[in-house]
C-alpha cells in the first residue's frame, strides 16, 4: 500500500510551520510591547495638556453665567458705569480678549473701553446671531476665539445678553509645544525600534515567500490552467484539450475530473446545438438557425452587389388535417411535406440555399442570386419565381397518409434583398405579408412582396379593429333577397344578406368584410348575431302577416364556424329563444368548406337536420370534383352557382351542366335553387329545366326587413 501525502496534509504541515514561525514572532512582539507600554504612558501624559481647551471652555461657561447673573440689576436699571465696571473686571481677566454687553435687540450697550464708541450699534460679526437668539449659555469657536454667552434674564424677561471672547493663542501655543515634544518622542521610539521592525518584516517576507511559492507550485498552477481551459470552453471552444497530469493527490483528481466534464460538456453542446438549431420533426434548420444564418448572409452580402430571396411557404388547409386524421396523421403530413420541399430545393435552389421549419405549416427558403459564365450575377427574382411554381405543383400532388389521399396546395410569398428590405427583420415581415397576400389570391400560388401590400394590411386591420363591435353600434344589418317558386312564381322564402354601412367609408362589399371576419374569427360572434336577427325577422313578418307561417328564411353559415362544432347548439338555442319552427331556417354552406372537411362536416350537419333545419349547399359548381360528393353530404337544398346561370342562354356547356345538376339533385330528392337569375330567359329556362326556386335582380332585389313586410303584403 503507497503512503498517499495528499494536498490536505501538505498544506496541513504548511500551516503548522506557518504558526510557529507567527508564534516566535509574537514572542519577541511582546517583549517589545512592554518596552514600549511605559513610553506610550508617558507620551499620554503629555497629550493630557489638550484638555486645557476644554476647560477654557467649562470655565468661560461658568464665568459667563456668573457674569449675566451680576449684570441683571445693572441692566434693568441702565446703570452704565456699574456695567461699565462689571465688563472692565471681566476684561482684565486671562485669555479674555473682548467683553460685548448687549440689549434685548442685539445693540452694544458697553465694550469695557472707557467711551464706549460702539455704544447702540449692533453686533454684526459672524456670531452675531445665534448669540441674540440664544436663550441660554451659548458657546461658538473659531479658529483663534472661543465666543461664550449668556442671556440677562429676569423673570421670564429677557434684558439682553453678555458675551466674552477667549483667545486661543496661548493655548495653541501650549499645544504646538505638546506636539513639538511628543514628535520628538515618538522619533526617538521609532529609531528605537526600526531595527526591529526590519528583522521582523525580513522573516515575514521570507515566510511569505515560501508559502507563496508552494501554493504556486502545488496548486495556483494546475488551477490556472484548467482555468484557462474553463475560459475556452466559456468562450465556445468545448475542443480545446484539458490539461494532463499524473500527479496523485486531489489537484491530480481535480485536473482529470475536469478532463472528464470538458469532454462531456463537448459532447452535450454538440446534442443542445443540433436540438437548439434543428426542427426535432423534420431535421430541418428551426427558426432560430434560419434567423443567425440570415443575418451572417446579409451582412455578407452588403456592398457586395449580390441579391437573396426568402420564400415563405405555408401549407393551406392544414388545420383540417390535424381536427379530421389526428396530430399523428399532420405530423406524418408534414414530414412529407418537408422531404417534397427539400428535394425540390436541392434541385432548382442553387449554391448556398437554405430550407428552414419555422414551426406549425410554415417553411422558408432562402436563395441567393449565382454567378454566370459571364461574370454576372444571376436574375433572383426569376430562380426565386420557377423554385415557388416548382414548389406549387409538386405540394398540389396529393399525399397519401393513413390509406387515405390527402389534397393540399401551399401559398408562397417571396420577398427579395436588398430591393424589399435590407434587414433580416423588415424581410422576414415582408415574406410573412406576401404569403398572406397568396392565401387570399386563391390560396396554392406565390406572390412576389410589394409596397402595396403593406398598405393593404394596413387597410386590412384597420377594417378588422373597425368590424369589432360593429353590430352593437348598429352599423351591421341584415338585407333579404327573395326567394321564388319557378312553379308557380310564389314567394317562398329570403335569404339574409349580411350588409356594413362604414360610418366614413360608406357601404363596405360583403366580399371584403366578410373575408376579414372569417380571417379574424369576428365571424364567430357576428354568425350566431345574425342568425338571430334573422329567426327574429321572419317571426315578426309572421305575427304581422299570418299566411306567412311557411316563409323560411336562409343564412349563411361560414366555415370557421362549421369547425368549431358548436353550431347546432347555437341553431338550436336560437330557434328555442326566438319561437321560429326549425323547419323554417335554411342553412346555406359553400360546398367548399364541407368537402374540405367532410367527415367532421357530415357529423355536424346530421345533427342539424335531425332537428329539423334544412341544409343548403351556396355556390355549388365550383368546388366538387363530382355529383357524387352529394351522396355523402347529408343536405336538402343546392344553389347552382350564378357563374354557370349567367351564360346558360347562350353556351349549351353551361346548359347542359346545370340541367344536369338538377336531374341528379332530383334523382337524390333535393331541392335546386338557381341563384343570379337577372333576365326572364333565365327564369324561363331554369322553369322548363325542373328547377325548384330562383333569386335574383329580375326577381327583386335585396331589402331591409321593414320593405320585405311590405312585400309579404
């Protein structure tokens, strides 16, 4: 077994020698301090003589006072020459160097001088003041006088005062003699003990010198080292080598344990950087290592004459995936996604591109503008355009996730630098503003970032804080549109027509604000408002008009709130409040918004036909693939799109595809309602077709719920 001397015993052993060397020190201190004990009391002996002052003062005080009590007579009775005689007496006195006997007011009534030429005048040296106000003994100093005074009291009456003046020259003059002599004493002690002192800062130093360099050499080395190693590592460099030691003892311990953790710690930031850098779903680079790369390029580039393009991809539609497939089905979507993007980047993206998850559905991409054969930098804007319509054709293809093929498209907003932005930030806003311009062009294209659409987002939330709370401050209200029976041409129903009237712009198109509500999720409050006021309507044209129990009434539901899953209790809370037969409310869907849900669409729209309201599919034509989506949607009514009404006079292709809507509606039994009826040919056409009902200007225009009573009339 190896006998271990670890750095505990050495430093250990180094104390003791250490203490012994301070406890011979401190013996030949105290033989030394005895010797100087009786030098110290006699060097006290003599600062006694510094009292002196203060007994000056205790004795002028007690004069003073002696003084004023032997004025008071004299005073009351203004006996100058007993005054007179008091001050002189006062006067001849040590160390007195004036007497000032004064009135109530601070005026000189004697100086002890024989003609008294201050006599009425007042006192206007610097302790002037707080002598008048003083109201008892008062003692004031300077550097040359000690300045006493007392009141001249009798009874609570104050006659005046007194004040004496001590110089303080002989006084300093027996201090600077006292100090003259314990200076030379304590010279005469320090050249004494000099010899002394030397030998015992010597052995100090030596000590010291010792102590320092074991500490050096045994541990403040090996510490600053692994401390310059700890600065590496502080400063990113986790590489750096440890140092490297056989020695046995803790340092030893310490240097490898430490050898140890900077290898771990390497290990780790390598793990916590790939973590902190990469999107853990796809692999790719998140947003913060998007955001760091981007701002090195800029810098970069600046000055450079070179150009990059951010192009901010959002999947459209996603969130139907997650509520219809679950999360694990829009994960597994998003991988897909990812690999499809990547690929398609690596081919077409060029030298130096970066594909980045910022989170959720959104990727960004960026590229930089390459140099041709020529020596010129290539066109940017043109690599970023074909990359965005390679982006948009491959993302249309569907996708194929648990056995079932899901269609989605992206919206693309491309910003350029430096001719958008040339700040990281300013560009990432513009790309974020160009993808929503995207969205509402029509959703699965790309769009390129412009001035203009700064100003329209603008616009845009203008409008949005504008829309909040419009309906309380009555700016909202409901048109109606009537609704006829091509059979007999009677009025069966109305559809309610949302309508805004801006108090400084005037009428805002539906198209407009009605976007902006579903966008904003306005539309979630303003919804079951309308519904309402429409169930309220119909009920009053009912009371008013009795033959109009059959009129329903039609409202458009947008598909924010057919995902949100609480309409039929909405539907059926209304209907219950408002006393309106539930077959008497006509719900109207754009086919777009069920088909592109149709699982959880079909749910919901079941439960609102078992409870008896009728479900109508708005602008149908433009958004099924085929007929035959009308077998899986449970629905009572379609409404033929005016696209395909406004041309089927003049092209048969239009014609035939209506009637053909209407043979199959009718094969299913549902109800075709034909909307932009404008002409009779029109209404003559659809009648001969076998269409059910008919809206539009030829059949009367949209009105406020007062004008249609009257037309019920």
């Amino acid at each position: 077994m190896t006998l271990r001397f670890g750095l505990q015993a050495k430093f250990l052993a180094g104390m003791a020698l250490v203490l012994i060397g301070v406890l011979a020190l401190m013996a030949v201190m105290w033989q030394r301090q005895e010797t100087m004990q009786a030098q110290v009391f006699d060097v006290g002996r003599q600062t006694m003589r510094e009292l002196v002052g203060e007994r000056l003062k205790r004795r002028g005080e007690a004069g003073v006072q002696q003084l004023a009590e032997s004025l008071t007579n004299p005073m009351y009775y203004s006996d100058l020459d007993a005054i007179g005689t008091l001050a002189r007496a006062a006067m001849r006195q040590p160390d007195v160097a004036y007497v000032l006997v004064y009135d109530a007011q601070g005026r000189i009534v004697h100086d002890g001088s024989g003609d008294i030429p201050a006599y009425g005048q007042p006192m206007n040296d610097a302790f002037a003041f707080e002598v008048v106000t003083a109201r008892s003994t008062h003692v004031q100093s300077s550097d040359r006088i000690v300045d006493i005074s007392a009141p001249i009291m009798i009874g609570d009456q104050r006659l005046g005062g007194v004040r004496v003046g001590y110089s303080l020259s002989a006084i300093k003059r027996d201090e600077d003699s006292a100090n003259g002599a314990m200076h030379a004493r304590l010279e005469e002690i320090g050249r004494k003990h000099v010899f002394w002192i030397s030998m015992i800062g010597a052995a100090l130093l030596a000590l010291g010198a010792l102590v320092v360099a074991l500490v050096q050499k045994t541990l403040v080395r090996p510490i600053r080292q692994l401390a310059d190693v700890a600065q590496e590592i502080e400063s990113g460099n986790f590489e750096t080598d440890a140092p490297v030691t056989s020695r046995g003892d803790e340092v030893g311990d310490l240097v490898r344990a430490f050898g140890r953790m900077s290898s771990s710690v390497a290990r780790h930031d390598r793990d916590i950087r790939r973590m902190a850098y990469s999107d853990a779903l796809t692999g790719l680079a998140n947003r913060l290592a998007f955001r760091e790369s981007l701002d090195r390029r800029l810098l970069q580039l600046r000055g450079a004459g070179r150009q990059l393009a951010l192009l901010f991809a959002d999947i459209d539609d996603f969130k139907r995936v997650n509520d219809t497939l679950g999360h694990d089905a829009g994960d597994e979507v998003l991988v897909q996604f990812a690999n499809r993007i990547r690929e398609t980047v690596e081919r077409m993206g060029g030298e130096g591109a970066m594909l980045a998850r910022f989170g959720g559905d959104e990727f960004v991409i960026l590229i930089e503008s390459v140099l041709s054969p020529t020596g010129n930098h290539g066109d940017v804007r043109t690599a970023a355009s074909r990359l965005a319509e390679a982006l948009v054709a491959e993302l249309s293809r569907p996708i194929v996730v648990q056995e079932r093929q899901v269609f989605l498209g992206t919206s693309i907003g491309i910003t350029l630098f430096p001719e958008d932005a040339s700040g990281s930030t300013m560009l990432m806003k513009n790309g974020d503003i160009a993808m929503y311009q995207a969205k509402v062009a029509g959703k699965n294209c790309h769009r390129f970032y412009s001035r203009a659409m700064d100003q329209a987002v603008e616009r845009r939330v203008r409008m949005e804080q504008d829309l909040r709370g419009a309906w309380e401050r009555g700016e909202l209200s409901l048109a109606y549109q009537p609704v006829y029976s091509l059979a007999d041409n009677q009025l069966r129903g109305a559809e309610a027509l949302l309508r805004w009237q801006h108090p400084e712009h005037g009428p805002i198109a539906p198209s407009v604000f009605i976007d902006v509500a579903e966008q904003s999720g306005l539309i979630e409050t303003i919804g079951p408002q309308v519904l309402r006021a429409a169930c309220e309507d119909t009920m009053r044209w009912q009371e008013a008009h009795p033959k109009s129990d059959k009129l329903f009434v039609s409202v458009n539901v947008s598909p924010r709130q057919l995902r949100s899953g609480d309409l039929p209790r909405v539907v059926a809370t209304t209907l219950k409040e408002t006393g309106l037969e539930a077959q008497r409310l006509h719900l109207e869907l754009t086919e777009t918004a069920v088909i592109g849900d149709e699982i959880h669409a079909s749910g919901l729209l079941a439960r609102l036909r078992a409870s008896g309201v009728k479900i109508w599919l708005d602008d149908f034509g433009t958004g099924f693939s085929g007929l035959s989506h009308l077998r899986r949607v449970p629905v009572d009514g379609v409404k033929i799109d005016r696209s395909f009404i406004a041309d089927v006079l003049r092209d048969p292709d239009d014609l035939a595809l209506t009637t053909a809507i209407i043979a199959m509606a009718h094969s299913l039994g549902i109800t075709v309602v034909a909307e932009g009826v404008e002409k009779e040919g029109q209404f003559d056409i659809l009648r001969e077709r076998g269409c059910d009902l008919a809206q539009g200007y030829w059949l009367g225009y949209p009105m406020n719920a007062h004008d249609f009573g009257q037309l019920l009339a």
